[in-house]
C-alpha cells in the first residue's frame, strides 16, 4: 500500500487513507452538514426571540392605546398586561427549554476542531 502511494520518497497517507476508507470523506461532509445546520438553528433561535419580544412591545402598545383611548379600563388593562407577560415568559423559557443551543453550539466546536478526520 505505501509503496503504491509513494511519490518522490514520500508516502501519501491521505491517499490511502481514502483509498481504504472513502466514508471518511464522507463523514466529514455529513459533519459540515451538520454544523450549518447548527448555524441555522441559532439564527432562527434568535428570530424567534427577536420576533416575540416585537410582538410583546406590540401587545403592550396596544394595550396602552386601550386604555388611553377609554375602551378599557386601567384595571384590565394592568391585568391583561400581567397575564400577557407571564404567558410570554412561560414561552420564551419552553422554547429555551426544548433547545439545548448551548450544548448544540459547544458540540459544534468539537466537531469543528477535533472530530474531522481529514
């Protein structure tokens, strides 16, 4: 096999590697995969926060604008307030609850720099 793979006295071990084990590459490659779907993953994490703490300014306007313009009173509009905010926070925390991004992004560092074979 070395001698196969020996060009100028010197011996390609990269060559026989694949050679012998082309699902390397392709490990690797399912590896890339996964790391930018990891990628994906914290961009759309981030939206998701991005785009429910705009909703809740929005909420929170629009339950301002109630009550200045004397369709609800200051009371309801303090409950509806409280009950909105613990309905978004009780959100916000299942979401980060079901998606470990910390540990996903850790994971993606060590495929980064030590899982690749090639």
């Amino acid at each position: 096999m070395e001698q196969a793979n020996t060009q100028n006295s010197t011996i390609n071990y990269a060559s026989i590697l694949i050679a012998n084990n082309g699902n390397l590459k392709d490990s690797n490659n399912h590896l890339d995969e996964l790391s930018d779907l990891i990628n994906a993953l914290v961009v759309y994490h981030d939206d998701y926060f991005n785009i429910s703490s705009f909703y809740y300014s929005k909420v929170t306007e629009a339950l301002v604008l109630a009550k200045d313009s004397g369709i609800a009173t200051a009371s309801t509009v303090e409950s509806q307030a409280i009950e909105f905010k613990k309905l978004s926070n009780d959100a916000n925390n299942a979401f980060k609850a079901a998606i470990n991004l910390p540990g996903l992004i850790d994971s993606k560092q060590l495929i980064r720099f030590s899982a690749k074979v090639l």
